[in-house]
C-alpha cells in the first residue's frame, strides 16, 4: 500500500470544510468542535485503538447515544470487523455474534456506499430488525469512510439525545470526520503492516536460530509451532512432517492444550493432505464445517491457514496455524506474510538436516575408526594376552594358580565376543535393524554404549514384540534415546539399568508398557534444563500415558530413575 500524500490529505480535508460555508451560525459555531474531534482523530497510529477513538469522536460531535464502524472485508460483499461505542459490556455479551454485513441496511450501505440519514431505521424497507436483548434504536446516519479513494468502511451514528432526528448540521459535521479519519485509518494502516512485517521477520529469525542451534530437532520444531501461533494470532500452532505409512503426523503443537493433538496422523486421502503434499497452500475460512478436515481436532477451529514447509522444490512438511471458531478470517496480508514464515522456517529446516547429515556422517566415520582400532588393536591384544595366560596355566603346577587363570582367560573370552558385538553394533546402519520392539531397544542400548564406555545393562519383561503396537514403540524407542542421551551428557553415570515391563497395568486397569532408564549419576541438579524432561512427558500424554522422574540406582538412591509408561 502506497504512503498517503499529504498534500492530497489536506486537499481532500479542505473540499469537505468548503462545503460548511453559506451554512448557519449554528454550524458556524460548531466548527471548533469539529476542528477538535478531527484533531483528536488523527492522535495515534494502532489501527484498533483509531478506530474506537473514531467512534467515540464521532457520536460526541453528532451528540448520538450509539457509534459504530463496520469495515468492509477485503471482497467486498460483508464485514471483517465491527467497532462499537455505547453498548455496554454484558449487553453486547447478550446480543451474541456481532453484524457480518451479509444482510440488513448495514449489508445494503456496503453495496451502495453513501450518507445515509433516517428519522427511524426500523422503519426502512432495508432494515431486517434487531436480534434479542438489542438496545432500541430510532434514528440513523451512516457516511462511508474513504481510504486512498477506496470504501474502508461505513461511519453509523444511532439514537441522537433528546429523541431528535439527525440534521444537515450533522450529516456535514460526520462527514468532515469522516474524511479525516479515512486520512487517520490510512496512516494506522501503513504503522500496522510495517509493525507486522517486523514481527514476522523477528519471528522468522528466531525459527532459524533455534533450527541452527544444534538443540534437540523436537524443541526446534516446537519454536516453529510457538512462533507461528503468536505472530498469527492464532489459537494454535501446529507442525506437520511425512508419517511413515502415509499421510501427516502431527509432531509439534503449540496450544492451550497440545496433549490431544500431538502424534495424531491425518491420512493421506485428505484433499487438504494432497494439496499441501504437492506445495500449495490451503486456506479454510470454517475448520469446522468444512468437509475437506478429516479429524476430530477440526471441530474446535474456525478460519486456518495450512502452509506447506517447502524449499528448493521439496516439501518438508506443513504449517498449520488455526484460530477459534468465531474468530475473523486471515486478511491477504497476513496470508502473505504467513507464506513467506513456512518458506523461510522450511530453508531453516533443510539446512539444519543438512547439518545433522555432516554431523552424522562424521559420527560414522569416528565410529568406523573405534571399530577398526577395536578389531586391529584391542581384540587382538585381548587375544595374545589370553594366548599368554593360556601357556602360564600350562606350566603352572598350583591348582589355585590354574583355577584363577583359567577363569581370567573365559573372563576375557567373554570380553572379546561383547567387543565384537559393539563393532557389529558401530558398522550397522540404522535401515539394518529389524522393526522388532526388542531389537530397536538393544539397537538404541548398543549405539549407547560408545559415548558411555560401558554398556548399560537390560531386561525385558513380557512379549513386547506382540504386545506394543507401531506408534507406542516408536515413541517409546524415542524415549530410550531422550533418557540415554540425557544420562550420557548430563548424569556422569557408571552404571545405567533398562527395563521394558509389557505386563504392566495401570491405575485405571488398563495394560500398559513401562520403559524404566535408572542411573548412579549426579541427578538432576535445581534449576537444570527439563527440555528433554517435558519431551518425554509431551510423547506419553500424546499416547494417554504418563512420565515421571524418582532416585536412581546409585548409594542412597543416587542418580536419576526416568519412567515412561503408555496404555498399549
């Protein structure tokens, strides 16, 4: 939108003064008046708080008990907004929804913009009443308010004291304001789409830095939905990645109650779904009663915007940012602004995979040296060394002698089959590992075991295989890791036991799946991070289950003692 030319301001507010001259005394005598109120009008530069001052302004210069703007939405055909000033609080929580412009003389002044002036609205063939617990209205004058030459909306004045009708006097003292406060909304216009476009610039360079930083991928995306949900306004903030059969998973919610959302799929047969998945934008002006939304969590929204995470010709995922039922619709302008958030969030997230691919790879390659220098090194020291307490228990002529070396030398056969079970463990890809439940866990155990130095010890209870679904083991597989990688770089551990309990049930009776991860280490220290903490917590409630922290395993219950549990 182009910056409002002074020059033509002034004109536009000198041809509507022009038009007061010749007129009476008593409109003569009110121009200071109005001089004041167009003064008063232009004050400020919020675009909200411009148009209540308006209101007010307007029915103190026209001496009406009533005030309102209706501003036109950006088609044309109805209201996008509706600014009130006399109707009290718990009356306008009484009449309910507010006028869409759809119908009703306020839906004809948006058709046919012009002053309108009634002795009684309710008696205009226009007019289609007024909806239970409305205050009684009689007289009306409407003026259309002008921005840039193009209708912003209508000025309504109702209800002038005394019972009178509205006169000329007040027609051309409305429009005068009218004029300027065209000149006033233009200019808080313009501060609000600057303050918008700074917003979500600031926005976007959060999501960048939190993607770049290295953290946790899980709290990365979480700034991502809690970013897109502030700087839209919107009831939530919600990322959506690729689910593994098919479809969008849920992965990151930003909202009152993010629990009931997190780990939903919505299927791959989706209309909106398949849009997204080929790169374009869905925009829903009624989540709820629009028959494209599949799932539950539809029926508490009004207008959404989905937004595919998309760059360089790859979509990554989707961004969705809904708002409450009710609430108004997505203006272009923030559409626009949104559009270019998700690109910019979508590069964010190709280059912090690209980074996790070379941090990767480079842990590949270390762990393909500790593998060579295990099997070229240590294994074959361990070997001669057996080799050489073999032949000394040869020679040996004291029973306890050959005992005690017999048994160092089985000691370090023992030793020898654990480390090439470590090489195996370090040269297998994660594509290798079967989709067993088991396997995924001795997997995660393995891989562990090469930053701790020592591999933690295990159990599991019960057929976990057969008992835990897909989605249960995938987040309790997730779960592992969180716990083993928090025990690894924060604990200082010696010791780490894990257990897998598929026999479990849990208050309420329901069978259930205990993950439990129990240390020596230092414990969680006050005042600590709880990042990982709360992703543990934010993948059990998604499930209907529950996490929780006790002491750990060490002397005197020292440590730390992680518990995940899930219904199965």
């Amino acid at each position: 939108m182009a910056e409002p030319d002074p020059k033509d301001s002034l004109d536009a507010a000198t041809r509507a003064t022009r038009s007061l001259q010749g007129l009476s005394t008593e409109l003569t005598a009110r121009v200071p008046q109005l001089l004041e109120a167009m003064r008063s009008v232009g004050a400020g530069l919020e675009l909200h708080s411009t148009l209540d001052r308006i209101c007010e302004t307007a029915a103190e210069l026209a001496h009406a008990r009533y005030a309102a703007i209706g501003v036109v939405d950006e088609l044309g055909e109805g209201l996008s907004d509706f600014v009130t000033y006399g109707v009290p609080q718990d009356v306008a929580e009484e009449i309910g929804r507010r006028p869409d412009g759809h119908r009703g003389l306020l839906g004809a002044l948006i058709h046919d913009p012009g002053p309108v002036r009634l002795a009684d609205l309710s008696t205009d063939p226009r007019s289609a009443g007024f909806p239970p617990g409305h205050p009684r209205m009689r007289s009306f004058l409407g003026v259309p308010i002008r921005v840039q030459g193009e209708i912003f909306g209508n000025l309504y004045l109702t209800e002038k004291h005394g019972g009178a009708e509205f006169s000329d006097y007040d027609l051309h003292m409305v429009r005068v304001l009218a004029t300027e406060a065209g000149i006033a909304i233009g200019n808080a216009r313009l501060y609000e789409a600057a303050r918008q476009r700074e917003h979500w610039i600031d926005g976007s360079v959060a999501v960048t830095t939190a993607l770049l930083s290295g953290g946790d991928a899980d709290e990365a995306l979480s700034v991502v939905a809690e970013q897109a949900r502030r700087l839209a306004d919107a009831a939530a903030g919600i990322v959506l990645l690729p689910a593994e059969g098919g479809g969008l998973e849920i992965v990151a919610v930003s909202s009152d109650d993010p629990s009931s959302s997190l780990g939903v799929i919505i299927p791959g047969r989706s209309a909106v779904v398949v849009k997204l998945l080929a790169g374009e934008a869905v925009f829903i002006d009624d989540s709820a009663s629009d028959g494209r939304m599949v799932t539950r969590l539809a029926d508490r929204f009004g207008p959404s915007m989905l937004l595919p995470l998309q760059s360089g010709g790859r979509v990554l995922g989707a961004l969705a940012t809904p708002r409450s039922r009710g609430a108004r619709p997505f203006t272009e302008a923030e559409r626009t602004l949104a559009a270019q958030f998700a690109s910019q969030a979508a590069l964010a997230l190709m280059m912090a995979e690209a980074q996790r691919d070379r941090e990767r790879l480079a842990v590949y390659e270390d762990r393909d040296r500790i593998a060579r220098d295990l099997h070229d090194l240590v294994i074959q020291r361990l070997f001669a060394t057996g080799m050489m307490l073999e032949s000394a228990q040869r020679r040996s002529v004291v029973p306890e002698v050959r005992t005690g070396v017999g048994r160092a030398v089985d000691e370090l056969d023992v030793t020898i089959q654990e480390i090439r079970t470590a090489i195996f463990a370090l040269q297998q890809e994660p594509a290798e590992a079967p989709s067993g439940l088991r396997t995924r866990v001795l997997r995660e155990i393995n891989m562990a075991a090469v930053p701790l130095g020592f591999k933690p010890s295990h159990r599991f209870l019960g057929p976990v295989d057969s008992l835990v679904g897909e989605l249960t083991g995938k987040n309790l597989v997730a779960a592992l890791r969180e716990a083993l990688s928090n025990a690894f770089r924060h604990a200082e551990a010696s010791l780490i036991d894990v257990v897998v309990d598929a026999t479990v049930t849990l208050p309420d009776g329901r069978a259930a799946v205990r993950l439990s991860v129990a240390d020596d280490g230092v414990g969680i220290p006050e005042g600590g991070r709880r990042s990982g903490l709360r992703n543990l917590a934010r993948r059990a409630e998604s499930l209907g289950g529950s996490s929780r922290i006790g002491p750990g395993i060490g002397e005197d219950g020292g440590g730390t003692t992680v518990v995940w549990e899930a219904p199965l």
